[in-house]
C-alpha cells in the first residue's frame, strides 16, 4: 500500500515537476502503479481498457456540447451584450465599471460555463473602457480574474458534469440548483470587497441610463440569457437530460449568433468547430487518463487507506472538512480544476460519505475552493488569462487580489460549513 501510493503521486508529482503534460503524467503514474501489481502487458492492457470504457458514457457527450456552445457564444457578440445589461444593474455604485465588469462575469460565466473564456471576452470589452476612465488596471483585472469563475458554479457547468460522472450519477440536475446561490453569493461577495475600494479611491458611477437605454439593454440581453431558462427548465422540469441540453444549446447558440445577431458567419464555423474539437480533446483526454488513474488507486485501496488515516486523527466532521478545504486549497494553486477533481474526487469521497457529507453538497465544495486555485499562480489559468487581456503583470495584480483572495476563502468556509447555501434550491425545487 505505502509503495504504490509512493509510486502514484511519487511519479505523477515528479513529472509535473519537469513540464510532462498533466493528461500524460497522469496516465503514466497510473500505468507505474500498476507494473507494481501485474506484468507489463496487462499493465497496458487495463490502463487502454479503463480510459476507453471511461469515456464511453452519455452524460459526456454533454461536455463536447456545452463547449461548442460556449464558443459559438464567445463569438457570437453575447459578452457585449451582457456588458450593457450589467451597466444597467451595477452603473449606479461606487466604481461602476468594477461592478459591471464582476457582473458581466456572473451572466457571461453562466451561458459560457468557461472561466477562462469569460475572463478573456468580459476583461477583453471592459479593460480598455475602465483604463480610459482612470481605473487602476492592476485592481480592475484582479476584480476580472477573482469573479471570472462563478461561471463555473452558476450553470450550466461542465465542471459539475465531471463530479456527476466521477461519483457514479450524483443528480446533475441537483449539483446544477445547488450552484446558483453559492455562485451568486460569491459575485456578491466581490462586489461589496470592490465597492469599497473603489469609494475610497474615489473611482466614478456610470451616468444614470435613460428609460430607452436600459430597456434597449434588458431586450438586447434576454434572448441570451433565455439559453439559462431553456436549459434548467428542461433539466428540473425533467423535459430532457443534461446531455440533451447541450444540444439544444448548440442549436439556440446558433440560431442566435448566425440568424438573429449575424455576428458570425458560415465560413467562421469551421473555426469554431474546431477549436471546440480541440479543447474537448484536451479535456476527454485528462478525463480518460484520470479513469485511469481512478482505477489504479480503487484497485490498491488507496482511497480507502487514506479515510481510514483521516478518520483516525479526529472523528470531528468539522476537523476533517477543514482538512480537506485546505488541502483542496493548496492543490488548485498547482493544478488545474479537471484534473484536481477527476484525481481527488475517489480519494475523499468515501470520507465524506463515512461522515454522511451530502454529495451534492460536496460536489460544490470540490468546485468552489478548486475555482480559487485557478486564480492563483503559479498554475492559474484565470489569472494568467487575465493578466493577457489586460497587458498587467501577475507580480502587479497579486497585491490588489488579496481582498479579493480573502474574500473568495471565506465563501469557500461558508458554502462548506453551512450546507443549507448548496441544498436549499435542490430541496425546494426537487425535493431532493
């Protein structure tokens, strides 16, 4: 047991360490790991079998979907849009473009489901907008990177998707309720932490809009937003399945990119197509290779080994989550959400479920504090994305996220210790 857990993350950490793609040192470590239990040939054999039987699964076929959706959308003119929706909502507070900037994150996250994607369309609009009007550029892209993932609590999310998977059918419809309020109360969250640096930094409200403009905004924005609508009424209304969702996404994306806006045209779809192709593989390959890796660690009991270790220093609930939070902190500073959740999704679900953790409730725990890693270096694909847009260092924005940090990691406390904030919307509108 002590020598394959050494040989698991031994290999897998040391070849991180010398820049192997995380997709392959996963599956490499895994493959290590079982040479420790059979020959070299059933090694590769079982290691093949499990990333190809992994990914044979319906609900993925919703991932490759949702992408495609996103991307039609990124390029579709829909995060302009939301920026004028979201002038209207937060124009009149302190440090408005700040607040509109946070808020444009929260609705373009919610149809993108990308971080990264919503970070680079959103600060790609504003950035130049808050720089002209005298705003810090190193504060105004720490408030893009730290609000650029609520997208990936309020739905649809495909990081949820994966959880569902790993976990052997956790409701997607549940885990999809459950990150709304979280994912709200984080966007909140930022923007009380901004509103009060920018009031004493003295930074200008937007010019109240008039009846015409905020109207012009609001219908310009509600066709985009009706993809949320569409797609949670189906799932809750058990109209169709997440995975059919997505399709009807792509369809709705379309139609309104091609047809309705005309932002894009037939010959950008190629493109799209296949930059969706390529980012679904990088994601289907980690996920494969991290079956992978799921299986070696069931197959040495090392989950099992592991809960029986934690369960031994202390049987205070309260203790263990503390434990993991931290450790689920320190991991997303050095690795990316998929791979951290695909990689310690088997290993602490068998303690919660000993500590009778609901898994609804711990799939948004898994996904709130890994959305803190991705805005944290050394590995934060937000931040760095971010900063991009931007033209700011990361040495520059790393003072003005402290706040924001801070904030993020009481979120992180709250939504873990009050499991109300997640299963309240499951209860109320599944009965969960």
């Amino acid at each position: 047991m002590t020598t394959a857990i050494f040989v698991l993350f031994g290999s897998f950490g040391l070849m991180m360490l010398i820049g192997v793609p995380i997709a392959f040192a996963i599956g490499i470590a895994a493959t290590l790991t079982f040479l420790l239990f059979m020959g070299f040939d059933q090694s590769m054999f079982i290691v093949a079998q499990q990333m190809a039987s992994g990914l044979d699964s319906f609900t993925l076929l919703a991932i490759p979907m949702f992408i495609l959706a996103g991307n039609i959308m990124n390029r579709g003119g829909i995060a302009r849009r939301l920026i004028e929706l979201a002038k209207v909502l937060g124009g009149r507070l302190p440090g408005a473009l700040v607040h509109v900037n946070i808020i444009a994150n929260m609705l373009f996250g919610s149809i993108s489901g990308s971080a990264v994607a919503s970070a680079a369309a959103v600060g790609g609009v504003m950035a130049p907008v808050q720089k002209r009007e005298g705003y810090d550029p190193a504060f105004t892209t720490a408030a893009n990177v730290a609000s650029c993932p609520t997208g990936l609590l309020i739905p649809p999310s495909t990081t949820l998707i994966v959880y569902s998977l790993i976990t052997g059918g956790t409701s997607i419809a549940a885990l999809f309720l459950a990150g709304y309020l979280p994912g709200i109360l984080m966007g909140l969250s930022l923007m009380v932490v901004a509103g009060i640096i920018s009031k004493k930094r003295g930074y200008p409200v937007v010019p109240r809009p008039s009846l015409t403009e905020a109207l012009v905004a609001a219908r310009d924005a509600i066709l985009p937003l009706g993809l949320i609508v569409i797609i949670m009424g189906g799932i809750v209304g058990g109209v169709f399945t997440a995975t059919e969702a997505s399709a009807i996404a792509v369809v709705y994306a379309l139609v309104l990119a091609l047809v309705w806006y005309r932002e894009i045209r037939l010959r950008d779809l190629p493109r799209i197509l296949i930059d969706s192709a390529v980012t679904t593989s990088i994601v289907l390959l980690m996920i494969g290779c991290s079956i992978a890796m799921s299986r070696v660690m069931a197959f040495g009991g090392i989950p099992g080994a592991i809960s029986g270790f934690m369960l031994g220093l202390t049987d205070n609930p309260y203790m263990i989550l503390l434990v993991v939070v931290f450790i689920l902190l320190v991991i997303g500073t050095f690795m990316d959400m998929t791979p951290a959740l695909l990689i310690f999704t088997p290993i602490f679900m068998p303690i919660m479920n000993d500590l009778g953790i609901d898994p609804v409730h711990f799939g948004i725990i898994m996904t709130i504090n890994l959305c803190v890693g991705i805005c944290t270096p050394p590995v934060g694909s937000a931040l760095f994305v971010g900063c991009s847009i931007s033209g700011v260092s990361i040495a520059k924005v790393l003072r003005p996220m402290m706040p924001f940090y801070a904030v993020l990691i009481a979120i992180v406390l709250l939504v873990t210790f009050v499991p109300e904030i997640s299963l309240f919307l499951p209860r109320l509108l599944l009965g969960y």
